[in-house]
C-alpha cells in the first residue's frame, strides 16, 4: 500500500513540475527545453503530458511502449517500478549540442542514472509555433 501510495505521488509531482504548459509557456520552450520537459514526462509515467511535446502520430509507438513497461510494472511488481522511478527522476540530463537541420533540430542529450550512460539524438520541428519531438534515436 505504501508503494501505491508512494508512485501516486511521484507521478502527482512529476505532473505538477512538468506538466502541459499553456499555449504561451509552450510557445517559449526552445527545442533543448521541449526535449527536456519530454524526457522528464516519460520518465515519471506522465504520458499525457509527453503527448502534448511531441507528434503524437510520429511518436505513437515510442510513448505506448514506454506507458506498456510502466503499466506492466505497476501490476507485475509495483516495488521495482518504485525503484526505477527513483532511478530515473534522480537522472542527469545533460544537452550535448544541437544542429540545424532543413526545418527542424536535432538535439543530441545524455541521460545519467545510476552509473549508467545512454546518448540520444530527438529530432524537433515547429508545428504551430511550439517545438515537438519528432524522433529519439540513439546518438551515433
């Protein structure tokens, strides 16, 4: 019970601190902030949210495969889902650099968590004057 309890509030913060921004915040974010703010959303089980900073279309799979882990831990093994929660909301990101690239941005950003290291390219376009990810791909 104190797990069930725990994760609703992980996921409660997490909504809070990253939330949907109104149509001016979003408006605001950069690309390296909209990457940021997508990455943190996933990592805290904040799906909707994620919806709202990316193509939803072109980045359907990606979101249902993370909200298909989440959901499986969460009734498999709610503790190691608390684990890995813990994990990832105590990540470092850090953005690496980004590059033009026709109408869009490709940000090249590490995640750090718990000793291990993962590079990522997100590939951003502007879609109604906000930046959405487009694609995450391993950085080569």
């Amino acid at each position: 019970m104190k797990n069930k309890i725990f994760i609703v509030a992980l996921i409660g913060i997490c909504t809070f601190m990253y939330g949907c921004r109104n149509a001016e915040e979003k408006k605001a974010m950069g690309p390296e902030d909209v990457v940021e703010a997508f990455s943190k959303a996933l990592a805290s089980g904040d799906f909707e949210n994620a919806r709202c900073l990316c193509d939803s279309i072109a980045m359907k799979d990606y979101i249902e495969g993370y909200a298909e882990v989440w959901n499986r831990l969460q009734k498999e093994d709610s503790s190691a889902l608390a684990i890995a929660a813990s994990l990832l909301s105590e990540a470092e990101m850090s953005i690496i650099r980004s590059e033009k690239t026709g109408d869009g941005k490709d940000v090249y950003y590490r995640i750090e968590a718990d000793g291990n290291v993962r590079e990522l390219k997100a590939t951003v376009k502007k879609e109604e004057g906000e930046w959405k990810v487009k694609m995450i791909t391993d950085a080569l």
